[in-house]
C-alpha cells in the first residue's frame, strides 16, 4: 500500500490502478496559513 497527495501526476502514473485505488480526505496540521489548515485529498493505492 502507498499514498501520496492528490495531483495530477500522481493520478496519471497509477491510472492503470483505479480498482485499487482510493482518495480519502487526510489531514494537515502544517501549513503556513492557519486557516487553510484542514483535509486535502490523499491517494491511497492497495496491492491486495
């Protein structure tokens, strides 16, 4: 299993995956406006 956040590249390079693959909405605490602090779109690709 990986992840990684959600950009176009990342969604081109396991295209070949979508059976497996998930987007979830994953939390970041860091980010150098406050109040843009929130969820962000992670992929999440399974092996099994």
């Amino acid at each position: 299993m990986l992840s990684n956040s959600s950009s176009e590249i990342i969604h081109e390079l396991y295209k070949d995956y979508k059976e497996t693959t998930l987007i979830v909405g994953a939390t970041r605490a860091v980010n150098s406006v406050a109040t843009e602090r929130g969820k962000v779109d992670e992929v999440i690709v399974k092996n099994y």
